[in-house]
C-alpha cells in the first residue's frame, strides 16, 4: 500500500478512534457493567478491522494478521503500544493513539477475540527464496551462531504464548519487523541477537517461508 493510501486509511478513522476513545473513558477502566464491556469491545475491535481486515484478517502488508495470534503475545503488544515502552516506527505512527486509553480488561478482551479466529493460511510456494527461508527457519545459520526460528516459534510458526504465531503473515511485514529488531528500533534483546547478522536476502528468505506456511 503506497503512503499517501495508508494516511487516507489513517484520517478515515480518526473519527471513529475518538469515539471509541470516549467510550472507553465511559467505563473508567473497571468495565463493571457487562453491558458496558461488551460494547466496547465489539465497538474497538470495528476500529481495528479497518486496518487489520474483518476478523484480523488484514490484506494490506503495512499492517498484521491477528487472526489466530497468541493471546499472551497479543496482550503484551497492546500493552507495549499504549504504555510507549514499544518504540518502533510503525508502533509510534498506528498504535500509541489507537491503544492510549485501552484498559487491562479491553485489552483482554480483544486478545481473546483475535486469538479465537482462524488463522490465515499461507500460500504454498516452491520458489528457491522459500527453500532458503525454510533451511534458515529449521537449522538456523550456524556459522552466525543464529538459531533455527522454529525452537522457539514452533515446527509451523504457531508460536506459544508470548512468543507470536509467524505462520502465514504478509511476507513485508514480517521482513520489517526482522529489520527493526535487527537496528533495536524494536527492542528485544533475544531477537536482536538472531537478527543482527541476517543480510537483506536472508530477511527476505525466511519471511518468504513463513508466509507460505
């Protein structure tokens, strides 16, 4: 998606940002009232599809597949996005604002929202770039010391917890966020460590794999 796209996309929902930002205001957080939480809830997820696709479904690179993520990883994003303690560019520029007044509960929430949809399957592809990305997922790169992807992400990219399903994610994203990790522009020290020596082709390789699975 070119720029000037993805800033139309921003100001289209500005609007509905600021009601949702207002509604949960209304609940001050505590979301005593089912009633209350519920509507929240359903009314922030409809702000998020407007990016991230009906049922995190997204069809745009810029930004995530959600479907089917892993709660705890999905619980720890939000909250990295609304505390600020999650920096990356793309962080700063969609998710401070979207996040800056979700309350623990609503964050929950979404997280079980999205974790309960199906994933997106990715698309099978026996191009030479996915063969390298899958040796690079599966054997790591020994001679950077650079483990194999799956022993913390899993044999499929299902991810655990807090570590993120990768399995069928836009290809540019995923190479992005290898990137921003690689430069610490999003900190992780574990990731930076299995990123900083990957080329712009093993990037590209691995995330090409991921995307088919």
């Amino acid at each position: 998606m070119r720029d000037n796209e993805v800033w139309r996309r921003i100001l289209s929902i500005s609007a509905a940002l600021g009601l949702v930002a207002l509604t949960v205001a209304a609940c001050g957080g505590t979301q005593r009232g089912g009633s209350s939480a519920d509507s929240t809830v359903v009314g922030t997820v409809q702000v998020c599809s407007s990016c991230h696709g009906s049922e995190g479904r997204s069809i745009s690179p810029t930004f995530p597949r959600l479907a089917g993520q892993q709660k705890d990883y999905l619980v720890a994003q939000l909250q990295a996005f609304r505390d600020k303690t999650r920096a990356d560019p793309h962080a700063q520029t969609y998710m401070w604002g979207m996040a800056a007044r979700l309350s623990d509960p609503t964050i929950d929430a979404i997280a079980i929202y999205y974790a309960s949809q199906a994933p997106v399957a990715g698309k099978p592809s026996a191009s030479p770039e996915t063969a390298g990305g899958e040796k690079i997922f599966t054997e790591g790169i020994p001679s950077e010391s650079v483990p194999g992807c799956m022993n913390c992400h899993g044999e499929k990219a299902e991810g655990n917890g807090p570590i993120p399903l990768l399995a069928g994610q836009h290809q540019a994203y995923l190479a992005r966020q290898l990137e921003a990790f690689a430069s610490m522009a999003r900190a992780n020290e574990i990731m930076h460590e299995n990123s900083k020596d990957l080329t712009a082709a093993q990037i590209s390789e691995v995330s090409a794999y991921l995307a088919t699975l």
